[in-house]
C-alpha cells in the first residue's frame, strides 16, 4: 500500500495587547476575543474592558491539507479563506 503524504500548516498566533485610540468602551464588563482560524474557535481569557486590553494570549491552530502535494497547493488555498478576530458583543462600542 502506498504511503498518502499530506501537508500540514501550523499558525502560532501571539496577542500581546490591543489599543484603539480615541474609542471609549461603554460597557464596563470584562471582554475577550474570539477568534478564528481554519475554521476552529478559540477565545482569550477575559480582561478589563478598557485599553489597551492586555490579553498575552498564545494560541495555535492547526490543519492538514491532505490533498495538496506541494506547498504552493496550501497557498492556492489559504489565499481565498478569511479569518475573523472578534469582541463579542461589539455594539457597546
């Protein structure tokens, strides 16, 4: 039986804080991001809602792209995926 190769991608993504000048928080609740990245949900733990928001955050995502041969192939395919970072409830803005 031949051996099946496939690629696998790893993203170390570190969060040391966040800063948005000139925007004041309304709600005073904790907050925290969630985000996601080939298509698997992780969130920070919650800080206090004022900035900048000091999260030190390390999170890794992984996948494996069984189809593709070479590395371009998970290029090709990463280029058209969007990965989305967000705070919850962000109408209190």
């Amino acid at each position: 039986m031949p051996k099946v190769k496939a690629l696998q991608c790893a993203l170390a993504l570190e969060i040391s804080s966040v800063t948005c000048p000139g925007v004041v928080l309304k709600d005073k609740e904790d907050i925290y991001l969630s985000i996601c990245v080939f298509g698997q949900y992780k969130k920070t733990q919650c800080v206090p809602a004022t900035f900048p928001l000091v999260f030190n955050a390390r999170m890794v995502f992984e996948k494996v792209f069984p189809e593709a041969v070479d590395p371009g192939d998970v290029v090709t395919q990463l280029e058209c995926k969007f990965f989305n970072f967000l705070i919850p409830d962000s109408k209190t803005f």
